[in-house]
C-alpha cells in the first residue's frame, strides 16, 4: 500500500524564499506532502496552537537555518527555534539542513543586531549538538540535500504517513484477512502438532520398549590380571537405543560421530547388563567389542528414521564437506526429552496421598 508523508518545513520566511521553494518543490517530487508556517503566521495563541497541530500530524520535521535568527515571541525565542524545541519534544525525525557559512551571506539575509547574531549562533550550536547536520550553500544544493536526507529519514525511521481513502481495505476485505489469519494459525498448529508426533503408519513397527538383540564380546580381568573373554546377545530396547544416542543430535552429527555414539552407548548397556553377574562381579572390563556393529548401526539408524525420530539434516555446507550428518526431528526430540530428564523423587506427603487414593480407589 502507498504511503504519503507529511513534511512540515520549518525556517525564517524572507531571507530564505527560493529555498523554501526548492525544499517545497523536493518533497513534492518525492510524492510526499510539505507543510510551514507561511501559510499561517504564529502571530497570536490560536495560530501557535494551528502549527503545533500541523507539526504533530506531521511525519518529519525540516530544518533550514540561513544567516537570520527570525522573529520572537514574547520570551525572545524565535518562532524558528520555537517550533524546532515542540518538534524535538514530540520526537518527530528531524532533517537539519544548516547554511556552511552564514557570515558570508549578504547583509540582507543576515542578522545585523549583535544579540540576534548571538541567539543564531547558539541556535546552530544546539541543532549542531543533538543531530547530524547536512551543510548548504545555495538553493539547488539545498534541494538535492534535502532529497537526500529525507529519503534516508524515511528508510531509516518509517512513519504512520497518510494513504488515500480509495486505497484502504474494506470491512469486508479485513474480514477476510481476519479469516484467513486464523485459517493460517489452525493449520500451523497442527503442523506443530505432526512434527511432535509420531509420523502415521508407525504403530507396527518395533518401538518403546520392544527389544533388538546385538552380540558382543568383553573381556574382563581379576586383581591378579587374570583375564576371561565372554560372547553374549545385549537386548536393548529401542528406547534404550534412541536416549542413549540422542543427545548427540542435540546440536546434528556427522555420521562417523552418531556410530561412535552407538558403540559408547554398546559398551555401556554391556557393562551394566554384565556388571552384577556372579562370574564378573568384581573383576574390570578391560574391553568390549560389538561383533556386527556396521550392520546393526545401519539398521538402529534405518528403524529410528521410520519412527520419525532422526532425519538426515539438509543444512547447506561446503561442496568439499560430503560428509552425511544427521539430526533429531521435533518429534524425537521430545522423545529425548521425556526419556532422559531428571525427575525428582516424591515427597512423602505426596506418596502417602498417592497410597490413599489407591487405596480409595480399590474399595
């Protein structure tokens, strides 16, 4: 949609009349709307109030400041500098344009009064401290400026600005963006609701707490380094399988990373399942092979893909990296999460309350 903005142009009016022109003329060619207090002088309240109701409907504020401090109100204040401070207050992005040297200007555009030479000057000062100033020093070079510098505020620092009324969607067009809106939320929830789900089609597939069998060999030795090697068949579950390895996805893995992952993840459920038998009980593990690794890491990897809970990642990378990496899925991922956070212990109060209920419930 086509925006227009308000510009109010804010100057001394005589010394500075084809400069207000070229200003005015820029902003019209730049499609936008100029304002300024030509047109209503601030010669009493009511017309104060009018300017300060034009700059605050206004979008951006033009500063020109040539060698002429202008006329004062009551306080000694000009009107330029006036209208400057009720910009400022209301914090409209200013545009600055300075003169680059106001004493070479003629006679006729310049202050002549020595206290009005000085309030210019300080003027300047406090324009030239709270912004970054643009210096002219005729009038095309002002308008080419200025064009400049409001493009650039505008880019910058967007404003509400004005549309025409023909332009502005109907109640029923709104309506329909409403409507689609919401459309566009239900679908993306349950998008959500998919990605954190099981995929369809899986529920016969060996899952949860079904078990895949994996033979190894471990070695162990006695304090006098006696050693003894073993053959056994590990039954993990494939939720075993999957929190084991996990947390290696948190962040993607190369492939060569996930299968070192899977035989940690061997050696470990071999000693825990072995630790406590009778015949190893104290003695140290000196190591543990996994007797067809290759082939059942490719199906571990080919059985928690169907399940939806690893994919191959499709992150862009280099053309020389050809490695194969892999991550977890939403899905798996709050799978991972349920299977290995920490859960704290039952208060007593809470497990008694617990007994009771069952107990309620068994009568």
């Amino acid at each position: 949609m086509e925006k227009r903005y308000q510009v109010f142009v804010s100057s001394t009016f005589r010394d500075l009349i084809d400069e207000r022109q070229g200003a005015l003329k820029a902003i019209l060619e730049l499609d936008h709307m100029p304002a300024g207090m030509e047109l209503f002088p601030a010669s009493d309240d009511s017309a104060w109030q009018l300017i300060k109701d034009v700059i605050d409907s206004s979008d951006y504020y033009v500063l020109l400041v040539g060698g002429r401090y202008g006329s004062l109100d009551e306080e000694g204040i000009s009107y330029t500098e006036k209208e400057y401070d009720y910009a400022v207050s209301k914090k409209k992005p200013v545009i600055p344009l300075l003169h680059k040297n106001p004493d070479n200007l003629p006679r006729d555009k310049t202050e002549t009064a020595p206290h009005a030479w000085s309030k210019l000057k300080t003027f300047r000062q406090k324009v030239e401290s709270h912004h970054t100033c643009v210096y002219w020093e005729a009038a095309e070079d002002l308008r080419a400026k200025l064009i400049v510098g409001l493009t650039a505020a505008v880019k910058k620092r967007p404003a509400v600005g004005w549309v025409r009324a023909d332009n502005v969607p109907s109640e029923a067009t709104l309506r329909e963006v409403l409507e689609l809106k919401s459309k566009l939320a239900r679908a993306e929830e349950s998008l959500e609701q998919l990605r954190t789900e099981a995929p369809p089609g899986t529920e016969d597939l060996m899952q949860g707490e079904d078990s895949y069998p994996m033979k190894v060999g471990f070695t162990v030795r006695t304090q006098d380094y006696t050693r003894t090697s073993y053959t056994a068949t590990i039954k993990p579950s494939w939720n075993e399988i999957f929190g084991g390895i996990a947390p290696a996805l948190i962040n993607e893995a190369a492939d060569g990373s996930l299968r070192n992952a899977f035989a940690k993840f061997v050696e470990r459920f071999t000693k825990d399942t072995y630790q406590d038998d009778k015949d190893i009980k104290g003695k140290t593990f000196v190591d543990v092979s996994h007797h067809d690794a290759s082939n059942d890491v490719d199906t571990c990897l080919v059985q928690l893909r169907a399940l939806g809970l690893i994919k191959e990642s499709d992150k862009k990378r280099s053309v020389t990296d050809t490695a194969t990496y892999w991550r977890l899925t939403p899905f798996g991922d709050r799978q991972m999460v349920q299977l290995r956070a920490l859960r704290r212990e039952p208060s007593p109060r809470r497990k008694k309350e617990r007994k009771e209920s069952a107990g309620a419930g068994d009568e």
